[in-house]
C-alpha cells in the first residue's frame, strides 16, 4: 500500500499546478495538463480506490495499481515531473489576442468545418448504410479529394472549440450565441462521426464561459457526470448497431433499445465513472508496459511516424501505421480492426522503454516553442495549440503533426491576407487624405498641383 500515500503527495502536486493554468491565456503545456488531469489523474483517483481498472471488452489482464509497480511509478511519475515543471513557469496574466485576431480564427476554423463536415459526411455513403469508421475509410484511401476534406474536417472539428473560447475572451456579450455554436458543432459531429470526445471539448469551452458562475458550472459538471455514467457504458455498442440498422431515426431508436437491453445492469458505478474517462487506456498502457515485446516498435518511430502521415502506402509501403492501430492488432489479433488508446506515455515507450522520458520531453518542449511561434501571427494559436496538446491524450502523434501543419499553414494565409489588407487599408486612406486637402485647396493651387504630378514631380503643398 505504499503507493496510496505516494498518490496522495502527487494528487495535490497536480492540484497545484492546475491552479497556475489561466483559461484565458492557455498554451501546449497547458494543454496536456488539463489531458493529464481528465485522462491520467482522475482515473486513477478511482482505481486507487478500487485497486484495479477492469477490461470487460478485451481478453487482457486487468491493471492493479498495488500490484502492477511499474505502471504505477511510471504514471505517477509522469504526473509529478509534469506538474512540477508547470509550477516552475509562471503562468501569463496578459491575454495574447485581441478581437480582430479571435474574429479572423473563428472565422478561419468554424467556416472551414461547417464546409468540410457536411461534405464529407454526404460523401461517405454513411446515410445508405454502412460502417461508420469503415466507410470514412474506404473513401479516404480511393478518393484524395476525399482524403483532404475530411483531413481538414477532423482537424477543425477539434480547433472550432479553441477557436470559440477565443471568441468569448474578445467577445463575452455574444456568450448565448457562442455556447449555442459549440452546441451544433459538438451534436453535428457526434451524430456523424460518433466520437465522443467532442463532448470533452465542449465541455472544456463550458468551463471556461461558466467559471466565473459556481451554480452554472457545478450544474454542467453534475449534467456530464450524470449523463457521462447512463450514456457511456452502452455508447461504444449504440454505435456500431446504427451501421446495422440504418442512419435514421428509427434505426438510432432500434440500436439505443438494444443496447440499452444488454447493458449489463451489475457494472459497478466506479466502472461507470471510469467510462467517462475513458480509463481502458490506462489499461492497455498496462499492457504495453508489460508486454513489451509483443507492441515495440523500431527505435525513434514516435518521431519518424508525423514525418511520413502525408506520403502515400503505395509509394511508401512500410510508413509506420496508426499506432492504436498496431496495438489492437496485437491484443485482439488480424480479425477485427480496433484502434485502441494507450494515454499519452504509450507511444513513446512503444519506441523506447529506456528513453521515452526524453522523447516525450522532446515533443512537449518543441511543440511548446512551436505555438509560441506561430502565436506571433495571431495569438489564439496558443489557445489551439493548447487543445491540440489534449488530444494527444486520446490520439497517436500524427494527429498532432497534421494539426500543426494546419496551423502553420493557416498562419500563412493570415500573414497574406492581413499584408494585404494593410496595403489596401493603407492606400485607401492616403487617397481619401489627398482628397481631403484638395477639398481646401482653391481651384488654381489644384491645377498647378495636378501639372506638377503630370510632370513626375512631388507638389510642393502635399505632404
């Protein structure tokens, strides 16, 4: 029982460094501590108190913290370096953006997505029947035109939250209209894609427009408990009966009853809560600890596989795959596809069981320094970078290489677009100045004026 006090000391460490995490002004580092939190610290709050987390759909070991000591020295770990090394950075009190730069983002991200979304769900066949992820994957792999929308849908379905609380830093009077947004976008993906995660998102947005209001924000946090423990333990079986019984509502009201009739009604409720969390990863972080050899990988893969997410299979048929990918494919063997979540640490130590501290450290430091740089542009980039840094929790590291190479290149854009627009703005009123002092001029100074310009020379009386 050693680890219990252990635990203890390195709760109310994480504890503090959350308090240093300004929601306004949020940055990568920021980022993987509000992941840390929902994904690592509070999980295993609850199986600390139940001495194990449980796999009731896979055929691996369970994970018990009193007796797993590797696992749990690694976790805990993780948590004090992290949260130590937020306390050692003072947190920033200056808000990095201004209207104009959360007015362009918003309109950057939400635009993009609510064009992409629709498209890409229309053109999926999803409606006609079908798979969901199987589906999407097929047109990704026949179709480039395809494989781009849905590229930038998948990204901007998680950026438009950034976006929106960027939005309600500059603009606090629109809160309604911002919440109601993030509502759609947070219901259009859940009921297309069936991704849960959406709703960590929005809920995260909630904080922040809500943290101000206890009575607000301990009325969303009771409505995500309450419904997170009905909902999540038959989410994963709702979903995979819609592609059976047909996208419509009959068939979504057919899959809920059935699901909802084979739940299994003696699941314990820490089991329940810990379905929120998505707590399983720890599990299969678990496994990959301890079964080393059967999910390593060559050495440096975590950083070679970003690298190589844009190179086409057919030109570059050993490209490393989707790691939750491989690991599924190791637990659970070539006869069904299942991309299974190992946290944040199971990637890196997949490539290394020695260095994975310095791989991790790596990629949290450049990504850090990254954002800071593209925040010159425009300052909400801190604010996506932090919650690109959340999804690194749940996703493999080429899902934070493509969001970093849309940032960058949406940097880009705003650099052209607003060097133009200063040139413009800039001609327009040096026009609108020199008509100006030719409304004072009498009609002869006018004319010689005029004559001097026809001759290529500066007016004498025009500045």
């Amino acid at each position: 029982m050693i680890w219990a006090p252990v635990f203890l000391c390195v709760l109310l460490l994480n504890l503090a460094a959350l308090s240093r995490v300004r929601l306004t002004s949020l940055t990568f580092l920021d980022g993987i501590i509000i992941g840390m939190v929902y994904h690592l610290t509070i999980p295993m709050i609850f199986i600390m108190l139940y001495g194990k987390n449980s796999t009731s759909d896979l055929s691996i070991r369970n994970y018990y913290p009193y007796e797993d000591h590797i696992t749990t020295a690694i976790i805990l770990g993780f948590i004090a370096a992290i949260s130590y090394v937020r306390l050692a950075i003072q947190p920033s009190q200056k808000v990095p953006f201004g209207k104009v730069e959360a007015r362009q983002m918003g309109i950057v991200i939400i635009g993009l997505y609510a064009i992409t979304a629709p498209i890409t769900f229309l053109a999926s066949g999803i409606l006609s029947g079908g798979h969901w992820a199987h589906a999407t994957g097929e047109m990704m792999g026949s179709n480039p035109a395809f494989f781009v929308l849905k590229f930038l849908a998948s990204i901007t379905r998680l950026l438009a939250f950034p976006a929106l609380v960027a939005l309600y830093v500059a603009f606090p009077e629109k809160k309604k209209t911002l919440v109601l947004i993030g509502a759609a976008v947070c219901l259009f993906d859940v009921l297309t894609t069936f991704n849960r995660i959406t709703f960590l998102y929005y809920f995260l947005f909630l904080i922040v427009v809500f943290r101000k209001n206890i009575l607000a924000l301990l009325g969303v946090c009771t409505m995500v408990v309450i419904g997170g423990t009905l909902i999540a333990p038959i989410f994963g079986m709702f979903r995979s009966l819609v592609s059976q019984y047909g996208y419509s509502s009959q068939g979504f009201a057919y899959a809920w009853q059935i699901a909802r009739e084979n739940q299994d009604n003696g699941t314990l409720v820490i089991d329940q809560i810990n379905g929120i969390f998505e707590s399983v990863n720890i599990t299969v972080l678990n496994y990959i600890i301890y079964n080393y050899d059967k999910v390593s990988q060559p050495f440096g893969t975590y950083f070679f596989r970003p690298l190589t997410i844009f190179l086409p299979r057919s030109l570059f048929p050993d490209r490393p795959g989707v790691f939750g990918g491989e690991v599924g494919e190791a637990i659970l063997g070539n006869r069904v596809y299942v991309a299974l979540n190992s946290t944040l640490l199971g990637e890196p130590y997949a490539s290394s069981w020695i260095f994975w501290p310095a791989f991790l450290a790596i990629m949290i430091a450049g990504y850090t320094i990254y954002y800071h740089w593209l925040s010159r542009t425009n300052g909400v980039f801190q604010c996506l970078g932090a919650f690109v840094a959340i999804s690194m929790w749940r996703f493999d590291s080429s899902f934070a290489a493509s969001s970093a190479a849309f940032c960058l290149f949406v940097s880009i854009g705003l650099l052209i677009y607003n060097d133009y627009r200063a040139k413009h703005l800039n001609t327009v009123a040096n026009i609108a100045r020199l008509r100006h002092r030719e409304a004072q001029q009498t009609p002869a100074e006018r004319r010689k004026a005029r004559a001097e310009a026809n001759l290529g020379q500066t007016p004498r009386n025009i500045r």
